[in-house]
C-alpha cells in the first residue's frame, strides 16, 4: 500500500503557518491569520529584503527575514511569543529598579539628558585643542580623545614606526607638555573627558591627573573615563602591546589607585564597540564585552580589591549599529546580564556596582564612503537607536569618517544630530518607551539567553585570557563576519549606495593631515629633550622598572607605594618622561606579545 501522509490544513501548507511555529495562538490570532493575513499574502506575497537568493528563502520558498545578525524575524509578535510565566514584575520592573531592564535611572533623561560626547583628535594638540573649544561652545557636553596610531601603540613621534602616522588617525600625545596643550583652557574639574587609549593608558592617565593637578583641579572631583580595555585589543582592535598577563596587572594598578585617589573617575571602559566593528553579530558584542567585566573583576580580587570599591566605576562601552530593534533590545539585555552577574557571581553588596553605565558610538564601519551624505540618516537611526536603549553618554559619527577624519562642518551635524534627538524628538521625555513591546521583549530575551551560552563556554575554557590564548573569540567573531559579508556580496543585505541604488559621485571636501604634523611633533621633542633634566628622567623610569618587575600581591593594607605602577608612572610624568620612553621601560620588564593564529 502506498504511505500516506497526514494531509496539511490550507494555513500549514501557507506561509503563514510561521506565525504559530512553536507557539500557542489565541483563538483572535488563528481567525485573524485565516480571514485577514491569508488573503493579504494571496493578493501581495511577501518578498525577500534583497536579492531572491535560496538562502533568504525558506525550504517552501517563502521569504525569510533577520535581523543584521541573522536573527530570524517573525511577521507579528504577541504576548504568545514571550514565557508562559511573563509578568511585568518578574521580566522588566521599574526604571531604577533591578533588574534594571528599563533603565538606571527612575526618571530617565527627564532628570539628567545624555551626555552629549563627541570623539574628537586630529593632528597636533594646538589644533585639537581649538577643535575640542569649537564643540563645547557648539552645545557639546563632554570631551572625548582620540589619539593617533604611535600613541596608541606606545611611541613617540620621532620614532621610526611611528613615520606616515603621526597625527592621522588621531591627536599626538608624546609628552605631558602636550597634554597641557590639549586641555589648556579647559576646566577639567568641570569638564568630563573621556580617553581612547588602552596599551599605555595607565601613561596618558598619570598625564591627566598631573595636568589636571596642575589647574588646581581635586582629584577627588574630577570625572572622566579611561577607556584601558585591554582585553579587546587581544580580541578585536589589535593594539596591544604586552602579554595578556602584564597588561592586566596595569589594568588593575589603575582599578586600585583610582578607588583611592578618584573616585569620580571610571578607570575602565569595557568595550563592545571594536568587537562590533570587527565584523561580530549583537549577541557576540553584548556576551563578549561583558565577560571581559567578569575577566577584570575576577582579576581585581585576585589582587585583594573589594567588588564594591572599584564595581562602581566600572563603565561599558557599545557599539549602536543599524538594526533599530536589535540593538535597543541588546542594551536593555546587557543591563539585565551586569545586574545578575555582579549580584549573584560576584555577590556585590553596593546597588551602583551592579549597574551597567554605558556610552554609545554609532557604528563606524556601517558607513561607507559611497554617497557619504546617506550617513547623516544612518547615524540618526543608530543614536536614536542608543537614546531608547537608555544610553548614558553618546558620540555621533560624521557622515564623512569613512573618507577621512570628520571636516569642521560635518562634526557640527554629528552633534546637531544628538541635539535633535535630544530636544526636538520626544523620546527623551518617557523613561523606556518601546517596554512592553512583544518583539523588542522577545529580542531581550533571546540575547540574555545567547550571552548565558556563551558564558558557559569561556567559564569552561578558564576564562577570558585563556580563551583569547587559544583564539576562541577571534575565531567566533571571523566567521559572523565572513557571513554577514556573504550577505552584502549576494544582496541579501541591502547597503544603499554600494550594493544597490548608486550612482556617479562628486568627489566630496575632506580634512587632510599632512606631515607638517610629524616635523612638528618631533621638533617639541627635541626641545623638550635639550631642557629637562635626563637623569632624572632616567631614575624614574629605573624606579618604574623595579615597580612593575615585582609581584603586587595583595594590597589590604592599604599601602600601594611599593608595587603599583601609578605613583611612578605619574612621578616620570612629572619629569616630562614621554610616552615612548615609559613604554619602552615596561616592554624590558613585560617584553611584547605576539598573536596565535586562527585557523
């Protein structure tokens, strides 16, 4: 006898027997996708985002829809698509209430508006210094510095590796009279700044407190972050320039002093933003970023720190991508997942250091240079994107970054662009306005339990540095990138302007940085070598030395003149001890670290 199958009701057969895929329907739903959603898809089949490739369509050859992250996207969410068990209470809360699903703060931005940090350094301090003025008096409302690639990587301008680079990418820092430059003028008790600096960060930040110090500013009431994520640099950004095991000794010399000494300032900012960049999906920034957090904590105990008195200047850093939803719904995931962690992992006692405070840059890398002024809409959609996430701080791309760095014009209309949000939206006005969306809560859900795997992954490989020894995250964030780029190559993914909709183009007006730049740098060197005293330079970096070659071990007396790096980094500093020369000091003790490769 021939086999037969169980025949398919006409809504099975249908593509809109997606809607009921492992849920329960209400009786309203199933009389509304027969007598409603069937003949709509009759009269007007729905089409796929993109090219008709077989892989944006289903095995039925219906269209198939994902997030930018190849989440598959449902037609229509109700409270079906969310736990048998979901209450308001038990997943969302209140706003300034664990688990802070809707936000730190009870009142949102109706009592304190994002600060509106634009990320900002091109060239010499003199010229970063009137572009860093131009904003403040443009509304800007915090300082954030970008440093070129030899600081970034710790060398002075002189320095042979450093030639073709020196300010191109960001301002040059050699020396603290540099860093007197750039903020002169600028009330750093007053102003909020934020540095971009990681391998030498604990360098550029002796350099700021001096300098600060020397305005008259109290330690213990500036505020500010430094950004000293090394970790990512292993994972995603590259610029690194020690072992992973001396790299985070500094890190945590900073979490120790800066508990003592600052208690305003964030002496990390774990960073998501270049893990996105580098080509990862959503759920890999929000898990990877925030088990970094989980790597430092566990590495300030080690040392002897309490959770509680550096927890509450622990910062985070994200990246604000296309994907309208899936990223408002990223932010409102890692909040949860920080909550959790701190409280129940790390048995945090102080609520501040169970809160995730973040700020948030528009995605660079989702801006081509193919019909840059389109960027100025992209960039609106991702810090809006931020602001509903509930964002602390925001920094707005130019629309001409992937040309060159931002012209003076184009800077303005990234910050107008905040500023419009901010005052002319609406959305500022309501403390999480999208909660209690069945999608958006179906996203939250869907990342929380996402970067729970994962966590159970690196909790398995012993951690976050072994499992960058052994490439585990490199690898994980190569193949989402290789796929997503499959997408764009295939049209599953539409770019408007590079692979679809472009047309002939004027060339646009750029801000060129030319070597007049690196001449100058390397002549206030020069100088500044032929007045300060080398020998004492030389006995501070010698007194470093001995500080980083010994053990730190823990540090409950209280006394951290011994071992940790800070109080010399700041007395070489203060000997006008430049960049180069400090990190050249700490690679004879720490040497240089290479990558493993990936295969």
């Amino acid at each position: 006898m021939p086999d037969h199958k169980p025949s398919k009701s006409k809504i099975e057969e249908s593509p809109i027997a997606e809607v009921f895929e492992g849920r329960h329907p209400s009786a309203a739903e199933k009389d509304w996708a027969e007598n409603v959603l069937a003949p709509a898809l009759e009269k007007s089949p729905e089409r796929p985002i993109g090219a008709p490739t077989g892989t944006n369509l289903d095995e039925d050859g219906h269209a198939r829809f994902t997030t930018i992250s190849g989440v598959p996207v449902r037609r229509l969410y109700t409270s079906a698509d969310l736990p048998e068990d979901w209450s308001y209470e038990k997943y969302l809360g209140y706003p300034g209430q664990p688990p802070f699903t809707r936000g730190i703060h009870a009142t949102g931005y109706r009592g304190k508006m994002f600060t509106m940090r634009q990320f900002s350094g091109f060239a010499s301090p003199e010229e970063t210094n009137q572009r860093y003025k131009y904003l403040l008096k443009s509304g800007g409302s915090g300082l954030s510095v970008a440093f070129d690639l030899p600081t970034l990587m710790g060398y002075d301008s002189d320095h042979p590796a450093s030639e073709g680079e020196v300010g191109k990418c960001g301002v040059a820092i050699d020396s603290l009279e540099d860093v007197e430059i750039l903020f002169g003028g600028i009330d750093l008790e007053k102003t909020t700044v934020s540095m971009t600096i990681n391998s030498p960060a604990s360098v550029l930040w002796a350099m700021y407190l001096v300098v600060a110090e020397n305005q008259g500013a109290d330690w213990q009431k500036i505020s500010g972050t430094i950004q000293n994520d090394i970790l990512k640099e292993y994972i995603a950004q590259k610029e690194y320039i020690y072992p992973p095991a001396a790299s985070m000794r500094l890190v945590i010399d900073t979490f120790e002093f800066g508990s003592k000494f600052t208690p305003r300032f964030n002496t990390i900012s774990i960073s998501g933003y270049h893990i996105r960049e580098a080509g990862s999906t959503a759920l890999q920034e929000l898990a990877f970023t925030l088990y970094d957090g989980v790597e430092y904590v566990e590495w300030a105990q080690r040392r002897g720190l309490d959770v509680d008195e550096f927890g509450p200047r622990l910062s985070f850093f994200f990246n604000a991508h296309n994907d309208f939803f899936e990223e408002i719904a990223k932010y409102r995931a890692a909040r949860k997942v920080w909550y959790r962690v701190m409280k129940e992992r790390f048995r945090a006692k102080n609520e501040r250091s169970t809160l995730l405070r973040f700020h948030t840059q528009t995605a660079g890398v989702s801006l081509p240079a193919q019909q840059p002024l389109n960027n100025i809409a992209r960039v609106a959609i991702q810090a809006m994107g931020a602001v509903l996430g509930g964002t602390q701080s925001l920094h707005t791309d130019a629309y001409d970054e992937a040309l060159a760095l931002p012209t003076e014009d184009a800077a303005r209309i990234a910050l107008r662009t905040q500023q419009i949000i901010a005052y002319e939206s609406g959305v500022t006005q309501t403390t999480d306005p999208l909660g209690g969306s069945y999608f958006l809560e179906n996203l939250t859900l869907k990342l929380e339990e996402g970067a729970a795997d994962y966590f159970e992954k690196l909790d398995a490989m012993g951690g976050m540095v072994k499992a960058i020894e052994r490439g585990y995250p490199q690898k994980e964030i190569a193949e989402a990138s290789y796929q997503y780029q499959r997408a764009v190559e295939a049209k599953e993914k539409i770019i408007v302007g590079v692979n679809d909709f472009s047309v002939d183009e004027d060339p646009h007006h750029i801000l060129y940085i030319d070597d007049t730049v690196e001449r100058h740098q390397t002549a206030k060197l020069k100088a500044l070598r032929g007045r300060r005293s080398n020998d004492e330079v030389q006995r501070r970096l010698d007194a470093l030395k001995a500080a980083a070659a010994k053990d730190p071990g823990g540090v409950n007396s209280g006394d951290i003149s011994g071992s940790n790096t800070m109080p010399y980094l700041i007395e070489a500093v203060r000997a006008y001890a430049t960049v180069g020369e400090i990190c050249a000091a700490l690679r004879e003790v720490y040497g240089t670290y290479t990558e493993v490769s990936v295969t």
